[in-house]
C-alpha cells in the first residue's frame, strides 16, 4: 500500500542530496526518458547503466525510471503508439496487446520507439526543470543547504 510519510522522506532524500542541483536534476530526466520506452523489466538496470556511463546521480536515475508506474504504462504505450504511427505517416490504429512482454511488442515496434521516444523526451525535459526547481526551493529553506546550493550554482559544479 501507499505510504505518504514514507514517499515523503525519500522525496526529502532526493532532493537534499550533496549534489548540484542541476546534476540531480540530469539523473532524474534520464530516468524519466527510459521510464517511456516499451522494455518493460530492463527500466532499472538502464537507468543504472546510464548513470554509470554518463556519471549521472544513480539515486535520481533509478527514481525517474520508475515514474511511469503500472497504472500509466498502458495509457502511455498508445498514446506512444499512436503517435509513432502518426509521424510515420500511417493510419493511426488501435493497440491491441495481448500482454507487455517484447514478443507481443514487436509487431508494434517501430512506431512504438518512435512515439516513446518523443513522449519521453518531452516528459523530461520538463522533469529536469521540475526537479532543479523543487531541489533549489527545498534547499533555500535550509540556511546551510541553501549557502551549499548558492555556491555549486556560482562554481557551477559539486563542492569537494
């Protein structure tokens, strides 16, 4: 079940991390994009994987990529669908799955790429600006944090 208090301590986590805010940002965007894309079961270890690669917040990563949670991934693979099918230039039909795994996806697979891929730029895109202001509101709450803050935003990096 849904524990509010619980959400809201991790969320509190996240965003005190010792991180600049720009760089926790970039870690939750990334996740966010491969929470759009139809490998269903591998959103987890690529969000690790690219924060591995790209040197991105592993925490923030990891928390973006389960964004899109088993509620919204139908509503998101046709509105993923559909417009794959649309830039592509074909009759927009309906998505008729018979389950989530790859092989029941691969006959939908080019525009389903394409749709997700758009859909999960656009979505984070937005959630980098999200973040970076929730963490930049969250820290000038806290005197220390926010002087933390001030400075990684003036230097433009992490502190040591």
């Amino acid at each position: 079940m849904f524990n509010k208090e619980k959400f809201i301590q991790r969320f509190k986590a996240i965003l005190s991390l010792d991180s600049h805010p720009a760089h926790i940002a970039a870690g939750f965007a990334v996740g966010v994009f491969i929470s759009f894309t139809p490998f269903f079961g591998l959103h987890t270890p690529l969000a690790i994987a690219l924060a591995f690669v790209f040197r991105l917040n592993k925490l923030t990563c990891i928390s973006g990529a389960w964004i899109n949670t088993p509620l919204t991934v139908v509503p998101t693979l046709a509105c993923s669908y559909k417009l794959g099918r649309f830039l592509r230039g074909k009759p927009v039909n309906e998505l008729a799955l018979k389950g989530l795994e790859w092989q029941h996806l691969k006959p939908y697979a080019k525009s389903l790429l394409l749709g997700s891929s758009i859909l999960g730029f656009v979505a984070a895109v937005a959630a980098y600006f999200t973040c970076y202001w929730l963490v930049v509101v969250f820290r000038r709450r806290d005197a220390s944090m926010a002087e933390i803050t001030r400075e990684m935003e003036e230097v433009g990096e992490d502190l040591e």
